[in-house]
C-alpha cells in the first residue's frame, strides 16, 4: 500500500500543528526534567529519578556507588538520543560500570561526561545545560527477542486527544543498540485498533518485510498493554497542555507504559513506517469533541483501524460471507441480539438501526463517539460490538432511522468487510 502524496504531511505543514501548542507546552518538549516534574505531580509513569546535575559543583555530591545499576545518563534538554549513556551493570567489589555498548567506565569517566554534557555539548536547545541520572526501563519481553540490546520505545502522536498513529522503534547492532531511526534502529508501524505491527522501516528509508538480524516478520508483532500506551499518550498530552505533540514511551515488564520524554516537534518518518499520511489523519479528528483520554482512545481505534489482524488470521483461509449474513449484536451489559443483516459496499462505515442500538443500550448520548452527516441530518456515532460467522469485531456504526424500517437492521460498510469474501450462501 503506498502512501497517497496529499495525505503526507511535510515539515512545512507540520507549523499548521505545532503552532497550536503554547509556548507552556513546548517549554515541556525542551527539558526533560521539566517534563518528569510534571507527570509525577499528575502520576503519569516515568522512569525515577537518581540525580540531577546543574553545575560542576554537583560532582561532588554524586555517590557513584549508590546508584542502582542499570541506570542512564542523559541531557536534560537534548534530542535525538544524543548524549546518551545506557549503564548496564556494575561489576562487583570494582568501581567499574559497564555500558550497553560493552565499554567500561569509571567513576571519572563518568565524571567527564556529565561535564561535558553541562557544557552544553549535547544540548539542543538553550543555554542553561542540566544532566540526568535515571532508573534504565528494562525491555518487555514480548518485544527483547526483536531488539538489539536496548529497549525499544513506542511513539504515539497524538492531536486534538486522538492518538493518530504510531510506531515502535527497534534498536539494532548498527545503532548501538538505542531506538534512534538516524542511527539505523527500525520503525514498525502499528494497527492502532490492534496494537498489531504492519509494516517494517530500516533506518528512515528502507522497506522490510523482516527483520535483517534474525528473519523474523516485522508483521504480526502485539504491542502489550496497548490500549494503556494509547492512554497514558493521551494523558500526557492533556496535563502539559499539547494540542499537538509526540509521545516516546518505554513498556516496563511490571510497571507497565511508562512516559520517556514529550516532544512538540515530532518527526515524520512515522507515515514511511505506517505507509499512510498524518494530514488526513490529521483533518479527520480536527474540530472533535473529546470528553477525555479514554474517549481519545476510542475514536482512534475507531477511525484508524488496519484491521490488519484480520489479514494475519485469512493467511490460513480466507472467511466467506453472505450478501445478507446473520449478525450477533452485543449490548452494554453482554445481552444480544441476532438480526439480518446486508454487506452495503456502498457504505465506507457501517450503520445499526436506532432501535436496535437503544433496545441493547448503545445509544447513550453521553457516550457517544462523534455526531456524522448523513443524508437523514446529524447522526449519532457508536461502538458496536458484533459477529459474523463466529468472528468477533468492535467498530464504529452510525446509527440511523432509516433501518428501522429496513429487515436488515446492520449494514457493513467497507471498513468492515475487509479480509472477508463475499458470497451468496452462509
């Protein structure tokens, strides 16, 4: 699937977006320490905090010893992964520390690059220069067997309270094992509905269909605790004041989606690693009423879904349908109802009866996910839980009036029709 060129958003048209932020917000993207102050007020994870440098003198109150090893040095205003130290493990009865590019530090090694990070040598922005010492966020293990000896990360774009798409980027040999595309990590894109890998991104420029070190599939890959990652992304947002913003998470194994830095100035190699442009996405969600985070997350996967998981499971043969298949609609509170219904090709989203939708309890106002034009006026969009054919979904219906009078209470539209056949007979 190529990407549609009207629908990328470039580097000029990002400033429609980044403009909308306040200076506040930005103020956030420019220090990380600013950053961790406010999620911990707000009780966002982010990983904890050892020691903070602001000048030379800070040396000397620094214990080496103490800090619990594995840990990482970094600039507080830094980007791009630049000044980086990952402390792996401390060798015992030695005051030596090993790094996850295998080098061995000492206490002055150590020393020296916090000064040189104070002198701004790995600082982005401003001129007051500050270094970080925080707890390393170990890898998921559902996600260290595709990475190479760092921790993967997971960014997530978000606009309007609207997760809007998303990737995770896997460090490799070539960039030294952190999550950087510069350096050579790879990007996979993500089904935000899912939480399924797509698509394979070496670096910032190559297509993959596997992975170089190990010939796994880039494809099928379940990011844990998506639904959290997708919230607390929203979340973050919300509390900094961001508009429109990138979102760099860690998946810690116990604690979960953990915040690893805000960045008001996201790049754009998320649309090669998802092969689909941000401006659509972008002008779809504009001007949406979003009541909170959890309300952000359900458009997204409504609005965004690949349904690429569908893809995975017709490997092993493709499911055929009727024109006019038996559907199980499931209600707020696990009632159903079986009901006709018709494949309407013509529909780009799938539409329930009102009364359907209010008899299973679907209907609640104040629930709703958006209000679309029809031809029959403003009408209300919900979540729909059904089935076809044993295989359960959860989609966007709008609902309408006009089947109420119709035998077919469900129309499917294409968005969800795709990965099946259609035929004549159940």
């Amino acid at each position: 699937m190529a990407v549609t060129p009207s629908h990328i958003l470039g580097m000029n048209a990002r400033y429609k977006y980044t403009r909308l932020n306040s200076s506040k917000s930005k103020s956030y993207g420019f220090s990380k320490l600013q950053t961790k102050v406010l999620l911990n007020s707000h009780d966002i994870p982010t990983a904890q905090v050892y020691h903070v440098f602001t000048s030379l003198q800070d040396l000397d109150d620094v214990n080496w010893e103490i800090i619990p090893a594995p840990f990482v040095i970094k600039p507080a205003s830094g980007s791009a992964g630049k000044g980086i130290i990952v402390v792996t493990k401390k060798i015992a009865n030695q005051s030596t520390w090993i790094t996850s590019d295998n080098e061995h530090l000492s206490e002055d090694d150590m020393d020296l690059h916090v000064s040189n990070i104070l002198d701004g040598e790995f600082s982005t922005w401003g001129s007051s220069h500050k270094a970080i010492v925080e707890e390393m966020i170990p890898s998921h293990p559902a996600l260290l067997k595709y990475s190479y000896r760092g921790t993967p990360d997971i960014r997530v774009i978000v606009f309007n309270s609207v997760p809007i798409m998303a990737m995770a980027r896997i460090p490799t040999k070539e960039s030294h094992g952190r999550a950087n595309l510069d350096k050579g990590a790879i990007a996979l894109g993500i089904d935000l509905a899912t939480g399924i890998s797509t698509y394979g991104l070496y670096g910032k420029s190559t297509h993959i269909s596997r992975f170089p070190h190990n010939n796994k599939k880039v494809n099928g890959i379940m990011i844990p605790e998506w639904s959290k990652v997708l919230k607390t992304a929203v979340e973050a947002a919300t509390v900094a004041g961001y508009t429109f913003m990138g979102a760099d998470l860690f998946i810690h194994p116990e604690k979960g989606p953990m915040i690893v830095e805000l960045n008001g100035f996201p790049g754009l190699s998320i649309q090669l690693a998802n092969r689909s442009g941000l401006k659509r996405r972008l002008e779809r969600v504009e001007g949406l009423d979003v009541r909170d985070a959890e309300h952000g997350v359900k458009i997204a996967q409504a609005l965004f879904a690949e349904h690429f998981s569908d893809n995975i499971k017709a490997e092993g043969g493709i499911t055929i349908i009727p024109t006019e298949p038996t559907v199980t609609v499931y209600g707020d509170h696990k009632e159903k109802q079986i009901v006709t219904g018709l494949v309407n090709t013509g529909r780009s989203r799938s539409a329930i009866s009102m009364k359907l939708a209010e008899e299973l309890g679907l209907l609640d106002f104040d629930d709703l996910l958006w209000q679309q034009k029809e031809v029959e006026g403003k009408v209300p969009v919900v979540e729909v839980t059904y089935s076809v054919k044993d295989k359960k979904h959860k989609t966007a219906m709008v609902v309408t009036r006009r089947l109420d009078r119709s035998k077919h209470k469900v129309e499917l539209g294409r968005k969800d029709t795709t990965g099946f056949l259609i035929g004549d007979t159940e």
